[in-house]
C-alpha cells in the first residue's frame, strides 16, 4: 500500500479545521499514513488543533513553528517531514475548507496509477466554473490574466498556476529543490514552474470551486506582486531546472 500523507498548513484555522478533516472520506482515512498539521502561528497565537481533535484522530501529528513563516513555509516544513516519513505521495490540504477533501480520491488516482507526478487541482480547467462556485470577479479576471502570463512565459500550459489543492509523488519531492523556492502564498505555482520545467508529468484536473465565510490571509495586491517576481525570476535565470 502506497504512503499518503496530508499536508495541511494551519494559522488561526480551529474554526474550520474539525470540519475540513471530518470531510476527508473515511476510505481515505483508512488508507493514510499520516496527517500533518503545521501550525504556523507560533506560542502567542491561538492553535488550530485542540487536545480533543488531536485525540479523535490517530494518524495526527502537529509540527509548530516558533513565529509564523508563511504559507510556502508551512509546506516546506509539511514535505520534509512527509519525505522523512518514506511518503509515496503528498497531499497539500487548505486549513480553511476552500478546497474539497471529498474529491481527493480523484485527484489521487493518476498518482497511485503513476501517470502523473504531480496533480493540480484547478478550479479554471472548465471555464466559468470558478464564478458559479463564488469566486470574485476580479479574482477570476486576475487569474486568467496571470495564467496567461505565465504560461507564455514559462512555455508551459496549464490551468491555472493559483491553486492551493496540490498533490505530488515522492519523484516529484524529490526532484524539485522546493526548500530553495518562496515562503510566499506563490509557492504553488513556482512548484509547477520548476516542476514542469523539469520535466515531470503534470495533471490538470477540474475541481470545483468555493468560496464562504471564511478569513482569507491571502492579500491580492501582494500576492499579484509575489507572482510577478517569480516570473522575474524566472526572465534572469535564479531557477536551477537541470
């Protein structure tokens, strides 16, 4: 049986986070190997997982960080600990519910099947979709417009490169230096880039689309500037793809 393991960065997240674990399908939980939650708040913030939920689940373990690292930090810290583990496969899981755990399954099968070395849930692979599921226009707008951007750019074509509902096999850990990438909200899409320009295969699957009530501590004006840089980047040859 294939190492799975969930990834799931975690900063301020208790009110969201039973629910997201709750809503993984039990067939899943059976088959995991571990969850990892990073808790990214450091002492003086309140933590994301109680003693009740860390005893409800067995396969949990908590990773802390001293003071908040960001995002990209959060999975970097999540993916040592999963590649110390011997995982066959790495789940990037958002905290807050956005992405739906009921359609891991899906997302997991080409990885299992090894014909995918990683798996990107992407929320524009059926266009118009993304609106239907809540997303804000101008969100809608930007990501189609960096996408393009980027997939002029890089000579890759994907989806999108903004999604956090991310999934790679050990190869793909492996292969890809991602402790040298951002801390930033942006380390998804430099993992594609360097990913794809590194040859390993990429599935862009359709996911769909939910945006609620949730606290964002994503801020788009900056986020837009983070991808610009790595696009930046990329122009002046900062990326090692051999």
């Amino acid at each position: 049986m294939k190492r799975i393991v969930i990834v799931i960065p975690a900063y301020k997240a208790a009110g969201t986070l039973p629910a997201v674990l709750a809503r993984i399908p039990q067939k899943i939980h059976d088959e995991l190997f571990k969850i990892l939650i990073v808790e990214d708040g450091g002492p003086d913030i309140p933590r994301s997982v109680s003693p009740e939920l860390e005893a409800q689940y067995s396969k949990l373990e908590i990773l802390y960080h001293e003071k908040n690292g960001g995002y990209g930090r959060a999975q970097k810290t999540g993916f040592l600990k999963a590649k110390e583990l011997g995982a066959d496969v790495a789940v990037l899981l958002h905290a807050d519910g956005q992405y739906a755990p009921e359609i891991m399954g899906e997302l997991l099968a080409p990885l299992l099947e090894d014909k995918a070395d990683i798996v990107l849930g992407s929320r524009m692979k059926k266009f118009g979709e993304a609106l239907k599921g809540g997303m804000p226009f101008y969100k809608f707008v930007a990501n189609i417009s960096l996408t393009s951007l980027e997939n002029m750019v890089y000579g890759l074509n994907l989806s999108e490169y903004h999604s956090g509902y991310m999934l790679y096999n050990s190869k793909a850990l492996t292969t890809i230096p991602f402790e040298k990438l951002s801390d930033t909200f942006h380390f998804d899409g430099e993992m594609l880039l360097v990913g794809g320009k590194k040859g390993l295969r990429i599935a862009d699957l359709p996911i769909p689309t939910h945006y609620g009530d949730e606290e964002s501590h994503l801020k788009p004006i900056k986020y837009g500037f983070e991808v610009l840089g790595v696009i930046l980047k990329y122009l002046k040859g900062h990326y090692d793809f051999k």
